[in-house]
C-alpha cells in the first residue's frame, strides 16, 4: 500500500498520473467521481486525475455547426437526415495520410450510384484557408464529395479530432457507429450495413433505454 502525503513528492514531479475518457452515457457518472476525487487528492502534490466524457462510437450525433460549403460564404449546420447514413471526415489538403482517404470517398461515392439519398460522405478541412480547399478538390477531382470548412466551427473541439485524417460514421439513426482513423474500418462495407440495418423495435428501444439509466445511477 503506498500513502501519499503532500510532502511525498517533489515539487513539479508527477508520481501518480490517472487519466480516463468515458463516453457521455456516463457523464453523471462521471461529474459524481470527480466530486468526490476532489477531497481524496486535495493539497497531494504530483498527483493527476483526469476523467472526462467524450463523444464516440455509440453517441447520438450532435449537429455540427458553423462549417462552410467551400465554394460558399455562409456558415451552416450539418444535419443528420433521418433514415439516411452519413460518413464525416475530417482532413487537409496538406496532409498526406489524408489524401488516400479521400480519394477512397470520392472513389465510393462515383461507383455506388445506390447509395444516392441513402448515404452521403462529406469532408470537413481544417485548412486555414477554403481558396485552398477548393483548388485542391477541383485539381484532384474529388466533386463528388460535399466539401465543407472547418473555418469558425468548434467540431473538432467538439468531437474530439485531435489529428487527420479522422472519419465518423452515423447510421440511419444519428447514432455514431465508427469513430477514428478511416484504416481501422472497412467503410464501403459498413456503409452498405448500416444502410440495410433496421430500425430498432419498441421492445429493444425500451431496453436501451434502461441500459442508459442504470448506467446513470
């Protein structure tokens, strides 16, 4: 058993780092711990606790606002359409690793004409500036892709993207089904799922349902 005291570390040297990132199910669950941990870890020195919520696979999408259609001027809200599968990456044109990926899309989106008002990809760039974004897109020809970006929009902040490229992918329902690197998910394949995967019963909405607040008490 080791007992921290706050004259048990050095000064500016950490002994004990705890960091955690649950999903926003368990944000009351969450809020509950960090009020309590605050009385547990008082005056300790080199001691870090960290445990926050974060959105992911299993959330219901929050809509993104602020993006900019790249050939446009005004800020909009992007929407889940109801009954419709909708892959969100976000990238930049000075990104190498991004560039695979895109053209994936664009590649997914030119061959699946099935796809049309079933599912959607779009692209969100982080670039500083969309003159770039629309130079790039229209060089590789990458159109059929809606492009947007970033510009004041807080979604990365928001979602967590830390890094690109990075894809989220929504079923019919709002609820995100995959979230991370576009390597780690065979997305043609899960789209065509997703795209067949039927609404939930009462029964099985109902058992959700309490699964969420059990997790909440």
């Amino acid at each position: 058993m080791c007992v921290l005291n706050k004259e048990g570390a050095p000064e500016g040297k950490t002994i004990l780092k705890v960091e955690k990132v649950c999903p926003t199910t368990d944000e009351a669950k969450v809020n509950k711990f960090k009020e309590s941990i605050k009385t547990v870890i008082e005056g300790l020195q080199g001691v870090q606790v960290s445990v926050n919520c974060a959105i992911g696979a299993g959330c219901m999408y929050k809509t993104i606002t602020k993006i900019v259609p790249i050939k446009e001027s005004t800020p909009i809200d992007l929407v889940h359409k109801a009954g419709e599968v909708m892959l969100i990456d976000w990238w930049a044109t000075w990104c190498p690793p991004c560039q695979g990926p895109m053209q994936h899309n664009q590649d997914m989106v030119s061959k699946r004409a099935d796809w049309k008002g079933k599912a959607e990809i779009v692209g969100i760039s982080i670039d500083k500036e969309k003159d770039t974004v629309v130079k790039h897109v229209d060089n590789k020809g990458w159109g059929s892709v809606t492009h947007y970006h970033r510009a004041e929009s807080d979604c990365s902040k928001v979602y967590s993207v830390n890094g690109v490229p990075h894809v989220m992918l929504l079923d019919k329902f709002g609820k995100i089904a995959y979230k991370g690197h576009p390597s780690g998910c065979d997305l043609e394949k899960e789209i065509d799922r997703l795209i067949a995967q039927e609404e939930p019963s009462a029964d099985e909405k109902k058992e959700e349902t309490e699964e969420k607040e059990e997790k909440q008490e």
